[in-house]
C-alpha cells in the first residue's frame, strides 16, 4: 500500500471505523533514522489504534527506527516480510527475507528490546521455489521464538524472479487453507490473513478460521466497507448512518490540513472510492479530478463533488 496508506488516507479510515486498526504505507528503518520524520511517520491522534509498518534487514537500524516510532506514539510496529517489489529486493528487504528466517528473528528480537509496544511480522507463505508448509512453519517459529506478538500472513506465494510487483498481487494462487493449518498448529498466536479479501463477508468467513483479516486494496478502493466494520465485528454501533455523514465529519480535518498549507487534493485523492456504484459516483470523482487538484481547491469543491451524488440519488428516487 505504498503510496496509498497516508496519514490523510488513515485520517479518513478512522473516520469510517472507530475499531479497525490502521496501518501505515511500509518506511524503511534508514528513512525514518535519518530522514524528514514528520512527514514520513508523522500522524494525527484521531488515528489510533495505528501501527507503523518497517521496512528493513539490520537488526540495530530497525531497532532504533522502532524506538523513534514508539516514542512517536504507535501502538505497534510491524515488520515487513511481505513485499515483492524491486525496490525492496535491491536492498534485501520485504519478501526477500521469507529465505532467511534466523536474521528476521533477529530483527525481531532487536525490536523487542528497544520498544514495549507489540512487534508483529507480516509475511507471505513463501517465495519462488519454497515450499509453503516448510517456509511458513521455519518463519513462524523463528520470529515466535525471537518474541513477535502476532503475524499477518498474506496467503499467496511472492515469485521474486518472473513476476512484477503488481503480478505478484494477483497472479501467484491464495492458499488460505495454509494459513488456517498455521494458526491450527498454534492456536494461541494470534495469526491474521491477508490477500484477495474483497468484501466483510469474505472477512466472517475468515474469522471463524484465523484471529483477524486485513484489507488491503478493498478498503481504499471501497472505503464505505468500512462503515459497517464497528457492528460486525466489535459489537459496536457504527460510527455514521452514512457516507454524506462521514464526508461531513471528516470536514474538520480537511479544514485544518488546508489552513495549514495543504492541498485538497492531498487528501480528496484518496476518497474517489467513496459512493462506487451509487448513482452519481462518476461525476463525484470527476469533479475532485479537474477542480480538487487546482491549489485553490477548497472544502467547497469536496462538498459540490458529495451534492453530485446526493443530487443523483434524489432524482433515482423521484423516478422510482
């Protein structure tokens, strides 16, 4: 979710659900050492619970990046063993590290010294020519017994040689029921799916299997999943009775960000997802992408883009 999981996005997710965790875009350990750090793991309090998610394959630079961002204010950090992209296979990271499970225990180990928040691991079943059962098991246990709180499996293989990053989300099979016999071998780890999960009935079903379910591309590009997060799976009620309420009290945030400086577009950028299949969603997304990215794009360009869909939908009920 490079790229895609923001502050702004996450601002706007919390909104959506008061429950859901929320994770960060991946930041390698030297970014967040020696880099601009308010922008790269700087984060609004409405956020919580939020976890910064580490790239990285030195023990001592990921355990000091931790300590930076649990002094920050996160509430864990996770370890990314997951990502197949070239950028992470250049700098022996993400994915590339499924081979070498005695030195992400290590960095494991080296984080749970230096932090007294959770420190997960979130990985694939294996890489290449690995063996899933084999490959999952070795990983597991290597960071089990360095001391990591939890792991998030995305249930697919990354194929590091033959497949691009973007291939490698979708072409390589799921294999859920590898990650159901992992957390069968260990039921009291809290064990987490990943890949391919589409809709909140997808999630239930998951959850009568593993501890928890995270969605990835879904959740951006159909942020209203979110809305019914809180009642389905906390018991809770759900934060707003609908999108138009939960622009609304996403407002204030968006006021601010544009008081201090920013651009609308900053943060409209991530909501063209909202109303997907509703009457009116393509004139809402139309409207941010010509006036939104205007740098005198104010909170009245969102709220004209919102009445398109509002508009829309009255004039569908008045035929009806």
């Amino acid at each position: 979710m490079m790229d895609w999981t923001d502050r702004h996005c996450r601002a706007f997710h919390r909104v959506l659900s008061r429950r859901a965790r929320l994770y960060t875009e991946m930041v390698t350990a030297n970014a967040v050492i020696f880099g601009d750090r308010d922008r790269l793991i700087g984060f609004s309090p409405v956020e919580h619970p939020v976890a910064l998610q580490l790239g990285g394959s030195d023990p001592k630079a990921l355990a000091q990046a931790a300590a930076i961002c649990a002094e920050r204010g996160y509430d864990e950090i996770n370890l990314n063993v997951g990502c197949p992209s070239d950028r992470v296979q250049g700098g022996n990271f993400g994915a590339c590290l499924m081979r070498d499970p005695a030195l992400v225990a290590d960095c494991v180990a080296a984080m749970k010294a230096a932090v007294a928040i959770p420190v997960t691991v979130k990985c694939r079943i294996g890489v290449d020519e690995q063996d899933p059962e084999a490959a999952l098991d070795a990983l597991t246990d290597a960071v089990l017994a360095a001391g990591a709180d939890a792991l998030i499996v995305h249930a697919r293989k990354a194929w590091l040689e033959g497949l691009s990053p973007k291939e490698n989300r979708d072409i390589p099979p799921l294999d859920y029921d590898r990650v159901y016999r992992l957390k069968a071998r260990l039921p009291g780890v809290p064990v987490s799916i990943n890949g391919g999960i589409g809709t909140l009935e997808e999630v239930a079903a998951h959850l009568a299997h593993v501890d928890g379910a995270m969605l990835g591309r879904a959740a951006y590009q159909q942020p209203e999943l979110l809305m019914r997060v809180d009642s389905l799976f906390f018991g809770e009620a759900d934060p707003h009775e609908d999108a138009f309420a939960a622009v609304e009290a996403y407002e204030p945030y968006v006021a601010a960000h544009l008081a201090a400086g920013g651009r609308l577009h900053d943060i409209t950028r991530h909501m063209l997802g909202l109303f997907t299949g509703r009457p009116g969603a393509r004139a809402f997304r139309r409207r941010l992408a010509i006036e939104g990215v205007k740098a005198e794009a104010g909170l009245d360009v969102l709220r004209a883009a919102v009445d398109e869909v509002r508009r829309a939908e009255e004039r569908r009920s008045m035929v009806a």
